[in-house]
C-alpha cells in the first residue's frame, strides 16, 4: 500500500521542483531586463507563428527606441488611458480591479435580464449575449503577460502573472517598465513599439509626437487591429480628446 503512495510523493516533488526552476528562469530574465532589452515577446512570436500558419504576409514593423526618445506627450497619454496610477502602485492596482469586478457584475446582471423570456405566454427568451468584460490590469501586468505568458485565461496563468507582475516591480524601475512596455506594445497588424506606430499613422518619430497624436495612440492599445482600420473615427478622436484632457495631472515615473 506505500508503493502507490510513494510514487505520487514523488511525482509530487518533482512537479514542485519544476515549478520552482520555471519561476527561477523567468525572475533571472526579468532581472537580466535591467540591462538587456528584449528582443522579443511571447505574444510577438505568437502572432509571427498565427500569421505563418494562416499563409499570409508578414509584415513587421518594429524599432526600439531609448525612453527619452519617446515623446512625453505619449507617455502621459498611455498612463492615463491604461493605468492612472502608473507610478503609485507596486504592479497591482487592487482599487482598479475591485471597479472592473463591479462593473463586470452590473454587466452580467443586464444580460440575464436582457435575457429572460418575456412575460407573454408563448414567447421565447431573447438569446444572451456575453456582456463585455472590462479588466483592472495595470501596465505592468499587461507587461508581464505580453512578455512570457500565454493567452490563455485561467487561474493558474493569472497566479502566474501576478508573480512575473511582483518580479518586474523588484528588479526594474518604473521607467524600465514603461520603456519595455513602449517599445513591445501592439499597435496594429505586424506593428510593435512607439516608433513603429509613429512612423505608421503620423510619419513622425516617437520624439515628436503631440499631445492629440499620443492620445489618439493611446486609445488605440486595447483593440489594436480594430482601430488600426479607422484611426481617425469619431469614437478614437472623443476619447483622444478626453485623454488630452486629463494628460496634464498624470506624473511621468522618475
């Protein structure tokens, strides 16, 4: 009766121990983005292979650039569409998650009401859709999930980016994090990083981004590839002109 036993110890400790050199690996990489910039992301090497596989051209546009090369303009912008407290928080913004919770819930309790069939005998149940979801994550988990996770969406991954979260926030500083994060972000189909996006829809240099131009950008990040077919549609330029807005009190990570 121990045989058994001894044998799922064992397996036990072995999965435990590969978990702990996996964790191992990813902090050394982080700690080595201290000094050496990426040269690429999960999520990058996962669209080159979905476009390698759907047979069609890859087109790529990236080019790092130093964050003092990244207007400042774009920076606030990003901050305050993405994460307002960029500079005040350590990789979590707890108060941000516990709004996208409620409203995620008030979303969920209008589609089952939307839901529910009508009051009329013989009438049928309007179908539900699936609410749209909103997210509380922080630029520096969006990091840490583009960097070295996967897509998938379940509680191990997210457990998993909290660490690589914490782990980004101890060894780099935050103008580190917003560098990387500037430089590896997807701002449309094949294109990657602030000079790249600037050159695309402004053919301008990051350095030289105004203050509209950098909003606009910013709106864009959370559905690149939609928004890369209208950059200029009067949803982009409303929500641009309230990211202008609100620039001024963002504080730039020193």
């Amino acid at each position: 009766m121990k045989t058994p036993w001894r044998h799922v110890l064992r397996f036990a400790g072995l999965l435990a121990l590969s978990l702990l050199a996996l964790q191992i690996v990813f902090v050394l990489r982080i700690a080595l983005m201290a000094w050496v910039d990426p040269q690429s992301t999960t999520f990058q090497r996962s669209e080159m292979w979905r476009l390698a596989t759907q047979h069609r051209p890859l087109q790529w546009a990236q080019q790092w650039v130093k964050l003092e090369r990244i207007s400042p303009n774009l920076q606030r912008a990003v901050i305050a569409s993405e994460d307002a407290a960029f500079v005040e928080h350590v990789g979590v913004d707890w108060e941000a998650v516990e709004r996208a919770w409620e409203r995620n819930q008030r979303e969920e309790a209008r589609a089952d009401t939307r839901a529910r069939p009508a009051a009329r005998p013989g009438t049928a149940a309007k179908p539900r859709h699936p609410p749209k979801l909103v997210g509380g994550s922080t630029i520096t988990q969006q990091l840490a999930k583009n960097l070295l996770l996967s897509g998938e969406r379940n509680a191990v991954r997210k457990a998993q980016e909290l660490v690589l979260t914490l782990a980004l926030e101890g060894f780099l500083s935050k103008q580190r994090i917003l560098e990387i994060y500037l430089n590896n972000v997807e701002w449309g189909e094949g294109l990657f990083g602030a000079q790249a996006a600037a050159r695309y829809y402004f053919r301008v240099d990051a350095a030289r981004l105004g203050p509209e131009p950098a909003a606009r950008l910013a709106v864009m990040l959370p559905a690149p590839k939609r928004f890369e077919r209208a950059p200029a549609s009067p949803y982009v330029l409303e929500r641009a002109a309230a990211i202008v807005a609100r620039m001024g009190a963002v504080d730039l990570p020193r």
